[in-house]
C-alpha cells in the first residue's frame, strides 16, 4: 500500500504522525510520501520515507503554506492508495484530483473547541468561526474517511468513526526509580496548557534545589517569559526535541506536569503526556480535566491539583519530593497501568489494518470492531 501523509501545522516529527502512525506504516510494509515542513523546522526525514517539502501554517500566516501542500497533494496522490490528512485546513478546497482518491483525517482535536486557545485568532472572529467549523467536519464526514483521536469526538459526528487513541511505546522493561529533584513537562508551552503556571512554579521551587524542565516548542507571548526565567536560571527551556529523545531526558524525573487549563477542548481529549509519564515510571502532577483524571486516580500515579495553582503544584512536588515511598508507589502504578492499557504496538495493528481496508474503495466499510482502549520554507521534494 501507497500513502501519502500530510500535515501543514504540526512539527514533522510530531509523535502521532511520525512516531507512531507513519513507523507503524513503515513496520508492515508500506510505502510512505510524507508532506510537512521539514526544512523551516530544521528536520532531517528519515530515509525509509519519501519527503516532500512545504511551508508551515502558523498564527495567520497560511494561505501560501496550503496552496503549497494543495499542490504537493496533487502531484503525489496520484500514486497513492490512501491519502492521511491530519490537518482541517488541508480541507478546505482540497483539489477535486485529491477528493477522487481515498481521503482519510485524522482527528486530532475538538477543532471549534479549540479556537478560544488560538491566540492569533481575534478574539470577536472566533465565535464566528465555530458553526463554520462545524459545517466543515460535517462535509468532510460525508466526502472522507475519518479517524478520532478520542472517543469523546464521535458526537460531533452523524456516523460511527474508529478510533485511534493517542497512547505510547512503553517498555517491558520497568524503568528505575524517579529521583527527587527534578521536574519534567513534555509536550507544547501556551498559556492554556499552564506555561506560566509552571514558571510561576519553578520560581517557587528554584531556591528549595528543585528545577523544572521544560521540553518543548513555545507560543510568541510564552517564550519571551521562558526565555526571562531560564536567564534567572530559575528552570531549564530545551525547545523541541523529538519524543523519542524527549522522554528519555524525562526519565527518572520526581514528577511529570499536566497542567491544561479548564478549557473546552481539554475537558474530553486525553492528556497524551499523562499516559507517556506513566510508561516512563514518572509520578504525575495534573490539573482536573475529566480525561486525566480518569488515567490517573484509578491507577494510583499521580496527584490532582486545582487550576490554575502554580503554588499547590508546587505543593505536590514537595510531597513527592519528600516522601520517597509514594514517588516509587506512583512510579510503579503509573508504568504497570500503561503496559496493560495504553501500549502503542496494540492499537498501532488495528490502524494498519484499517487503513488497508480502506485503500482503493469507494465506500467505507462498517466499523465493527472499532478502535477502542483495550484494559506545522521552501517546496520541493528532498
């Protein structure tokens, strides 16, 4: 099978995509053309893929990086078996050449949700823009494929979706204990995902020896913030690092961060970090977002604190940090509950297989067995 896969907004190595969906395409046997904007991001593909280069959408700035991934999707389409879309933008007006193949979105987010975060967006425009979005999806269920990254999407939709949940590789190996001085967040800085809460943390905990690290790309108004603490030397801003690479610097941390705000599209989409500190054996630290908490308070790995809270945050470090008994018993809870119920390779068979059953129809098939958890300078192409 032959697949194209675009995305337009996310980093090239975003972990759905890459690390997970495409390696899993790549695993079985199939061909992979991959649309993103590798060299704006300063990435280096893979070599068992076929790259294509584009610009990236980001904060206004997009009609030229869509009309740019429109024609790269015409061009390549046109061998491919299945088209993986993961962006709602690539939608609209998608070229009638792209419409005749085998479309497929990936649904990532809540997307009329979503837009009270989108800080490039006026703020009266974004009320505007949800029935639009909504008519979007709608149209899109009816002339696409989709796939749902959480069950919570499907009553946004008419007809039934499988679901492709955002869980992680979790070793066999059960990681060692965490320590007692350190802080981890993976994952990307904004304002509604506690950016500022967390450097109002590390403030609180710098002069106690307790540093926070922070693993990840910033919004504009979080990085001038970030970049001011870390000359404080207050906490440690490492920018985007692959998630591989990114959860083995988390390894062995007192506490993983999950501080989302009580925002819209957070009260029905899982907390992919909650899931990835737990397979790494790292107590978490959460806001009381339903999905999270969930995960964590029927596991026993971690602790919830209230919105918005920087310093009951940094409460819970303290009690992690002094009692190394519940640091180990959360550990362990958290990484025994992701190998049993969140490993990757368990789903990553079933979304092969459905991509497989939709290459080259023309109708989608029933879902009987949906997916369910089981226990963003140049074109061209490299």
């Amino acid at each position: 099978m032959r697949v194209c896969v675009c995305t337009v907004v996310h980093h090239p190595e975003d972990a759905r995509i890459l690390h997970r969906q495409i390696r899993s395409l790549l695993d079985a046997g199939h061909e992979v053309t991959y649309i993103a904007p590798f060299r704006e991001c300063n990435v280096t593909p893979w070599r068992e893929i076929s790259p294509v280069d584009i610009p990236r959408a980001a904060g206004r700035r997009r009609l030229r990086a869509l009309r740019a991934a429109h024609r790269a999707l015409v061009e390549h389409s046109a061998y491919a078996d299945v088209v993986l879309l993961h962006d709602p933008e690539l939608l609209v007006s998608l070229p009638r050449q792209v419409r005749r193949r085998t479309v497929v979105w990936d649904v990532h987010e809540d997307t009329a949700a979503a837009l009270t975060a989108k800080g490039w967006l006026p703020g009266p425009v974004r009320p505007l823009l949800r029935p639009l979005v909504r008519r979007l999806e709608l149209r899109s269920e009816r002339r696409h494929r989709l796939l749902l990254a959480e069950e919570g999407y499907r009553e946004r939709f008419r007809e039934e979706h499988p679901v492709v949940p955002n869980t992680t590789y979790v070793s066999d190996v059960p990681p060692g204990p965490p320590d007692d001085g350190r802080v981890i967040y993976v994952g990307h800085l904004s304002a509604a995902r506690g950016a500022f809460d967390m450097i109002e943390m590390a403030r609180l905990l710098a002069p106690e020896g307790i540093t926070i690290e922070l693993i990840g790309a910033a919004d504009p108004d979080v990085r001038v913030a970030l970049r001011a603490a870390q000359r404080e030397g207050v906490l440690r801003w490492y920018g985007f690092v692959p998630n591989d690479r990114a959860l083995r610097i988390a390894e062995g941390a007192t506490a993983g961060l999950a501080l989302l705000h009580d925002e819209p599209n957070y009260r029905h989409s899982m907390p992919t970090k909650v899931v990835e500190y737990m397979a790494r054996g790292i107590p978490v630290i959460t806001t009381p977002n339903p999905p999270a908490v969930e995960i964590v308070e029927p596991a026993g790995s971690g602790l919830v604190v209230p919105f918005n809270d920087p310093a009951m945050a940094a409460d819970a470090v303290r009690k992690l940090r002094a009692d190394p008994d519940l640091r180990n018993d959360l550990a362990k809870n958290g990484y025994e509950t992701a190998l049993a119920r969140y490993h990757w390779p368990v789903h990553a068979k079933r979304f092969v297989a459905q991509l497989e059953s939709w290459a080259g129809r023309s109708t989608a098939p029933a879902f009987d067995e949906p997916f369910v958890d089981t226990a963003a300078t140049a074109e061209g192409t490299f």
